[in-house]
C-alpha cells in the first residue's frame, strides 16, 4: 500500500522596510505566482535557514538593500484557491518583519521587475492585495516606535 503525499503550506518571509522618510519599499514581481502585481519583498525560506535571515537575503536579492530588522509584524497564512473549482491551490504561511534601511541602491533583482521607496498614503494606487496594506501599516506603527 502507498500512501499519497499531501500537500503541506510553505514556509515564506515578507519585510517591510521603512526608509529615514517613513515611505515603504515595493517590489513588483517578475515570476509567478502574483507576476506583474506589487507587494512587499520576500519569498520562501530555504532549507537549514532562519527566517529572519530569509528576510534580509530576499530583501538583498530584489532590491539591492540591507537593512536592519526591528521586529516581527505578524504571521498571515496566504491561501490561494482556484477560480473554478475552489480548491486550494497554494498555501503559504507568511512571516513579516519591519526593518529599517541601512544602506544600497534600490535596483529590482532576482523574482522582481521594478522596485521603489513609495509615500503610505499613495499604497491604494498599487493594487496591493489587503492584507499586505494591513502589514505595512502595523509595520509603520512598529517603526515609528523603534525610531522614538
């Protein structure tokens, strides 16, 4: 008798990263899934290694800056089904940090197509699903009480 392997939820990082100006850097993904959409930068951990050090690689990886972490934002399941049928077709389990810019030319690399520092109140214009809204603004409240 063999036993059917059943899918599990993937372990990702997003960072929320706060420039000297309180604005929030994007990455616009270049790959699937999510390609063409805006969001924060992140992805998936890779074996043997710790979250928040996922966060500082995938932020390094799509943007080209270091940056320090303050802290943990929250913990997001992001569970995506299909249009048709319903089913679930991807479930990821989302760690978010809040980090301050250190240093580095923002430049889009790795999975992202472009990347930018943006102001918090032009968020709406970037189509950013609502619970990525919800992170970086809990994010902010944490990096403006890092900052005091």
């Amino acid at each position: 008798m063999t036993l059917e392997a059943k899918p599990v939820p993937i372990p990702a990082v997003g960072i929320v990263c706060f420039n000297d100006d309180g604005q929030v850097l994007l990455i616009r993904r270049g790959n699937p899934p999510r390609q063409g959409e805006w969001s924060m930068p992140g992805g998936k951990l890779e074996w043997g290694e710790k979250a928040v050090d996922a966060a500082l690689r995938e932020l390094a990886e799509e943007t080209g800056v270091k940056a320090e972490i303050l802290g943990l934002i929250d913990v997001v399941d992001g569970i995506f089904t299909s249009r048709t049928t319903g089913d679930v077709t991807r479930h990821y389990v989302l760690i978010d940090y809040v980090a301050h810019y250190l240093s580095g030319t923002v430049a889009a690399g790795d999975d992202a197509s472009e990347a930018r520092f943006v102001a918090l109140d032009t968020l709406e214009t970037y189509g950013l699903w609502d619970e990525t809204i919800r992170i970086i603004h809990a994010g902010h409240r944490l990096w403006r009480a890092a900052r005091n």
